[in-house]
C-alpha cells in the first residue's frame, strides 16, 4: 500500500482497461499504477520482490489498540468507498502527487460496486479522517492506498483490515511493496515467485468480507482487533 514506483511491466497503449481485466491482472500477479495523477495512463506492475502483511504475523501495537478500542474513532467499511479513494489521490504534506488518477478511480469503483473492492474508513466527529482501499477475490486482498488526516487515523483502519481478514478466512494481504512503515506491522517482502505461489493458494480460498451490517459482525471485529494485541510472532512469508 504505497506510490512506490518499482518493477514496471508494461504500459497499457491502446488495451481497454476493463474491471474483469483488473480481476484477471490482480490473479497473476499484476496491479496497475499511473505514473501520474494528471495522466490517464496506465502502467502494469510485476516487482521483483513483494510486500506481504502476514495475518498469522501481524503485529498490534499496544498503544493503537488501546485508542482503537477507547472508541475514539468509529472505524467502517465501505461506507464512502468514492471518498476514501479521493482522499487517498488528494496531496498531502510530503505527498504532492499521487500514482491515483481519473481512470483508477472509475475502475476501482466500478470494482467497488461488482463487490471486488473494499473501503476501510476512520471517522471522528462525523469527518473522514482516515482510511484505505484495496481489492478483494478469494482469500486474498490488495491493499492499494491508505491517507490519514488525524493521528493513528490510517494506522486504525489498518488494524481494522487486519481483523477484518482474519476473521474472514483471508490468507493473503499483499502491500504491493514493502516499507518502513508497514515493516512495524510485520510487513515482509519476499520473491515474487514465491509470491504467487502465495496468490494462487490463496486465490482458492473461499473467504468472505465480513458484514458491517449483519448482527454481531462489529463486535467480532472488535474482539478479534483485541486479540491481535497480542498475537504477533515472527513470519518469513514462506510457502
């Protein structure tokens, strides 16, 4: 979940990007990038190594947990999923621009509206203050963007995901590349060969995205982000 630009494959010239075409690239390995958000071009990406987030590695901080669960923020998905995508395009201090452009965000939500991508939002005080997006098919999910407008604010989403996840059945939680950031989470990266022997294991895997709106779906997304707290082990991403 980065602009990180890294192992371009090819430009897309005269393809008609297509939401079955993305589901199709996403099941071998491929996500698409803009080289700007003024373009609306698109790049195919393939790196060399890949960023996973293990979910049997997650780590909780601590301290985000306890704001998390203080209910200081009221954390959603797909509530504003258009939003989300727009505040993760928009410039931010030490963010300029953005891979995020016109044609990304149709497709996304298009994506959105076929039930292939998600939104996991952070509001305080009736204000988006937070969030990230990514693609969901099998058990795997793509995590794409994250923006944050208040402190912890994407960092809550993020641990939100995570228990969405688990508690779906998912297997798989790619970050596209590795960083720092991610890296106190327990983001790894790892070949891209074994990669997608990952992503088609995973792909196989009938998981669900849990309901905001079905009965105690809030509560076990709240137990299961209490759990992680205490859940991190190291994991090397082998398989």
């Amino acid at each position: 979940m980065t602009s990180q630009d890294s192992g371009q494959d090819s430009g897309d010239g005269a393809m008609a990007v297509t939401p079955d075409l993305m589901i199709r690239a996403y099941s071998v390995g491929l996500f698409p990038m803009a080289p700007d958000a003024g373009t609306d071009h698109l790049d195919w990406y393939d790196p060399q190594m890949r960023g996973i987030l293990p979910l049997d590695g997650f780590h909780a901080p601590r301290r985000l947990v306890r704001t998390v669960l203080s209910g200081q923020f009221d954390i959603v998905a797909d509530r504003d999923f258009e939003a989300t995508i727009r505040a993760c395009a928009a410039p931010a201090p030490g963010r300029e621009t953005t891979w995020i452009n016109d044609r990304i965000i149709r497709l996304f939500c298009e994506l959105h509206a076929r039930g292939h991508a998600h939104s996991v939002e952070t509001w305080q005080d009736g204000r988006l203050v937070g969030g990230l997006y990514g693609v969901a098919i099998g058990g795997a999910f793509f995590g794409e963007s994250m923006f944050s407008r208040a402190r912890d604010a994407s960092k809550a989403a993020l641990l939100s995901l995570a228990a969405r996840l688990r508690l779906g059945g998912f297997t798989l939680l790619d970050t596209q590349f590795g960083t720092s950031h991610l890296a106190q989470f327990g983001g790894i990266e790892i070949p891209a060969r074994r990669y997608k022997r990952r992503l088609a294991r995973a792909l196989s895997v009938p998981a669900h995205w849990p309901d905001d709106r079905a009965a105690g779906t809030a509560g076990a997304i709240r137990d299961e982000m209490a759990a992680l707290r205490g859940a991190f082990r190291t994991s090397d991403g082998s398989g």
